[in-house]
C-alpha cells in the first residue's frame, strides 16, 4: 500500500509534514486529544467539591468518585493513545514490512473502536450521574459548567474515535485492493516458484573465465553408468 492509503509517503519515504496534517484521521486524532484534555481537565480542576461542614472533598457526579476516576482514567490514557498513533502516523512511511504496516492500521481500526465504546459508556455513567446528583450537595452550583463540559466532550469524543476507525478500516481496505496487505502477496526475491536463472557453463575457448552456452542436461543422465567411464574386464 502506498503512503496515500496510510500515513505520508512510500514505504521507507521520507516523512512530509505537510502531506501528514492534511490526513482526515490525522486531523482526527488531534482533535479527539484536545477533546480529551478537556474532560480530564474539567473533572481535576473543577469536578470536585467541598462543604464547610466537611472536610473531604467529593465528587461533582452525585458524589459518586468512581464516576469522577473514570472520567478522569479515561481522559488520561486516551490523550496518551492519541500521542501514540500520531507518533504512529510519522513512523509509518519508514516501516518497509508488510506485516507490520497490516498489523499497524489493523491495530489503528480496533484499538479507535474500542476507545469510542469507552467514551459511549462514559458519557452514558457520567450523565447519569449528573441527572441524579443532588442540589443540596452543590447550592452554589461550582463547577457545574466544567462537569457540563465534560460530559459533552466525551459525547464528542465517541464520534471523532469512532471517526477514525472507519477510516483506518477504509484504509485497510486500500491496502488490500492494492494486494499490499493480500495473504497471496509475496516478496519475488522469495517467491520460490520463480524459476532459477539457466545455468551457463564456461566456454571451452582459450579465456577459461569467458562464459559459453546454456547448460543443458544430457539425455542419458540418469544412465546406470556415468559417461565416460569404461568398464574393465576381469
């Protein structure tokens, strides 16, 4: 497959920025990392509340601090896997191996799904929770535009992860159109049904190293006795 089915650049080409910032899954990727710096970021800053009547502090989400270490867990590792697949998408031109550039963009389709599942199921556990906390925990209302915030990003989020998916799907389905990423594909240097170059025998002239005709096999070679040789009577 050829870099315009993934990542810029040939197989072992030189890495072009340009080419890079202006792919749809690169745009992306970049926009679900924003997207979830703002949920991380949302729910550290401001997603945590106290009372004077207490001295710890709680969760904004109906005081539920699972809701809150997921929003925050998941926010965090997808902003890290973002940073890996970008890291990914400059590597890419540089990997010659087939297998490894299927293996990349397979990689790229499960791992983009799996993470727009994670944000569905966020968004679902962290409105919900929203919808039942109570009033009187919060009669200040701090914070609510961050917990707000949070929530709707990663409702954003399940659609820019879910975005690249397809598209690294759609990318896989370039490469194996192209027969790059075919099963029958095979390297000719080791293709062994590729017929061996004829064997040429030196000529028989005054230069010993001048080369002579084709070799070819004589017609009695398999012959119980090998040419030349006379039998000796006893």
């Amino acid at each position: 497959m050829e870099g315009g089915a993934y990542g810029a650049g040939k197989a072992g080409g030189a890495f072009d920025p340009h080419t890079l910032v202006r792919q749809p899954h690169t745009i992306l990727r970049v926009v679900s990392w924003v997207f979830s710096i703002v949920v991380f970021g949302s729910i550290v800053n401001e997603g945590y509340l106290n009372t004077p009547s207490e001295g710890e502090e709680f969760c904004i989400y109906n005081r539920n601090p699972n809701a809150c270490s997921y929003g925050v867990a998941v926010g965090v590792l997808a902003f890290l896997t973002c940073l890996l697949y970008l890291a990914l998408d400059v590597y890419f031109p540089q990997i010659s191996s087939v297998k490894d550039r299927k293996k990349a963009v397979l990689s790229d389709v499960g791992v983009s799904a799996f993470w727009a599942f994670l944000w569905f199921v966020g968004f679902c556990y962290l409105a919900n929770q929203w919808q039942v906390s109570k009033p009187k925990d919060n009669p200040l209302n701090e914070g609510t535009d961050a917990a707000r915030a949070a929530i709707a990003f990663s409702f954003f989020s399940i659609f820019t992860w879910a975005g690249q998916a397809v598209l690294a799907f759609q990318r896989y389905q370039i490469g194996a159109d192209s027969a790059l990423f075919s099963q029958d594909y095979m390297d000719p240097s080791q293709d062994s049904s590729m017929p061996y170059a004829p064997y040429v025998e030196p000529s028989a002239g005054p230069d010993p190293t001048s080369m002579g005709g084709t070799y070819q096999q004589p017609a009695n070679a398999f012959d119980t006795e090998p040419q030349g040789y006379q039998s000796q009577g006893y």
